[in-house]
C-alpha cells in the first residue's frame, strides 16, 4: 500500500491474547487511517469476542489462511516469540508489512535466520515493537544525549519494577522477557552496539516465588566504553516503575515518573504508580502503531528494524549465560547486513 490510497489500511492482528486484544481495540479506536482487517488466533472464540469489540472482522485460524484470503493489507504480529520465525517467513515471502511485538524470536540464531530472510527480499518490512522509543521521555534524552549539550554521556542506571510476575516465571525470562527492554533502550540512546552482558544475582526478596532469583542486577558496556547498569526487580509488590538516569560530563537526567499528577496535602507529596505497562507506555503504544501504519502506507518502518531485534536477543542470550556462569559474557553479533546501516 503507498500513500497513494485513500482507504484505511486493512491491518490484520495475530494472537488475540492480552497484547492482541489490546492492539485490536487500539486500531479499532484509536488509529487514523487503518482498521482491523482480520484477527487469527488457533482460538477462534477468544478471537471472535475480540473482533467483536470493534464491530466484528474476519477470523482465520492461522496465518496462511489469512493470507490467502487476501484480508489485510499489513499484520501485527502478537502471538508468543517461539511462533514468530514461522510466520515471518511466510509474511515476508507475500511481502506484507508486519509489526512485531517482542522478541523478535527467543534467540539470536533464529532472528538471525529473520534478519537474512528480510535481506533476501531486499527491503525492510519487519518493525519490532520496542514502544519504548516511542516515550516522550525516551525521546528528549535520546535527543539530549545527540546534542552533547551536558557533554558526553558517561553512564546509563535503569530501574525496571513489577509488583508481581506473571505464573511460570523464569529466572531466564528476567532477561528475555523483561531486561530485553532495556538492552533495546541502551542501543537507541547510545546508537551503539553492547559489548559485553554481567548479571549478578545478591540477595533475594523474600517475596520473590519460588525458585525466582529476584531482584538482579545487570551491568553492560558499550563499543566506545559506556556503562550502563539495570536494576531488574519483578517481584517489587510497589507496582509498575521505569526508571532511567542518564549521567553526562556536566549533568544528570532522570526520566520516567509517573505521569500523573503529584498530590502535596498533609505534610506528604507523592504521586501514583502504574499498575502495569499499559497504563505506563499506553501513549507510546498509541504512538509507535501509528506512526507504523502511515509508514506502512508509504512502504516503509519508521521504528526498531528486524535487525534491532536480533542484536536484542544477542544481549539476552549473553545475558542468559552470565547468570548460568556468573561470568561477564562478550555480545557475539554477525555483521551488519548493508540493509541495516
């Protein structure tokens, strides 16, 4: 589709759980110049009710059907990362613009099989859903640490707060599932790759489940020699908090507090804390998809490319083995295709 079309953009969402759903209603509501052209999921009733929010669209039970039925006209992509090389696969092979929520895939050698997949159709048709870059607050320091104005930037602190985990939890999905965050927003504010990954399990919580090294603490460094530490603690029961705190030559910046309104009464000031990361990064959800869809429309991402995804899940999986060895583990990365720089 370019930007030739008048009508909305046909955009068909894949995986109808809580990320699905929420991206069904989010095209259904909230974005110009698209609509919901199809929901798939192996669970066509949960699939049903969720098109049934935005006044029913066509339900397909796998992405191939979908595809041959010609309904959409780009593709969220919203299942769980080991589904996603599949049907990368087959979208990029009908040349269909996909927004993909993260992770790309669960492990670098696979996203590297994505990576030369997208190389071999020979443009860019994969964004990966990092909506962090999409964060007002993201944005300004990204745009504070590009202008030099407090000088270089030295290091990088995040603190990254859930009040619980979701049931299953893993010590290695901290990484993948929660840090792959952060080793994202470290590339995108310092437009370098990460070198090395140390984790380092102390104390932890006594509220922590069981066999759940809660909280941890990553320390990473950058090609020019930046650090840049992370604060992981998803058990922390205060609720949802990122946090970030950016040290320069001659300043230092914080972002990430609560947006809402700070309440000073009765000799105590304070102000909400999320409680999750839809209400925290709603706005650059809304923001990130539909800066995609006018993307899209002309035939381009504006946003996190395949290969942003790989060199994540590259930082995971040295992540991974630097809590299995307790070693700092050097970031093994393939060289950067020419459809990437």
């Amino acid at each position: 589709m370019t930007a030739g079309h008048s009508r909305d953009m046909r955009v068909g969402i894949v995986g109808a759980g809580r990320m699905g759903a929420d991206h069904i209603r989010r095209i259904g509501h909230d974005i110009l110049r698209a609509r919901v052209g199809a929901v798939v999921d192996v669970d066509r009733e949960r699939a049903e009710a969720a098109a049934a929010d935005v006044g029913g669209a066509p339900v397909f039970g796998s992405v191939t059907e979908m595809l041959e039925a010609q309904a959409v006209d780009a593709v969220i992509l919203a299942t769980p990362g080991f589904l996603h090389e599949e049907d990368l696969g087959r979208l990029l092979a009908a040349g269909v613009p996909t927004l993909c929520e993260k992770p790309l895939t669960p492990d670098a050698e696979s996203a590297l099989r994505v990576v030369q997949a997208e190389v071999a159709v020979g443009r860019q048709l994969i964004q990966v859903g990092f909506m962090r870059r999409f964060d007002t607050g993201y944005q300004q320091l990204r745009q504070l640490i590009t202008s030099g104005e407090h000088g270089r930037l030295l290091m990088l602190h995040h603190q990254h707060r859930n009040p619980v985990p979701p049931p299953g939890f893993t010590d290695e999905m901290i990484i993948q599932d929660s840090v792959v965050h952060e080793f994202d927003a470290i590339r995108y504010f310092t437009g370098e790759e990460t070198v090395d990954v140390d984790v380092r399990m102390g104390l932890p919580s006594s509220r922590a489940v069981e066999g759940l090294h809660d909280p941890q603490l990553v320390t990473v460094q950058t090609s020019s020699g930046i650090l840049a530490t992370v604060e992981i603690f998803v058990s922390a029961q205060l609720g949802y908090q990122v946090h970030t705190q950016a040290s320069f030559e001659a300043a230092s910046v914080r972002i990430g507090e609560s947006s809402t309104l700070q309440l000073t009464a009765g000799g105590r000031a304070g102000s909400a804390v999320d409680e999750s990361f839809v209400p925290r990064f709603r706005e650059a959800y809304d923001r990130e998809v539909q800066r995609w869809v006018d993307a899209a429309r002309r035939g381009e991402i504006d946003g996190p490319s395949a290969w942003d995804g790989y060199a994540a899940a590259a930082c995971c999986e040295a992540g991974v083995e630097s809590q299995r060895t307790g070693a700092r583990v050097t970031v093994e990365l393939a060289e950067t295709p020419g459809l990437y720089t």
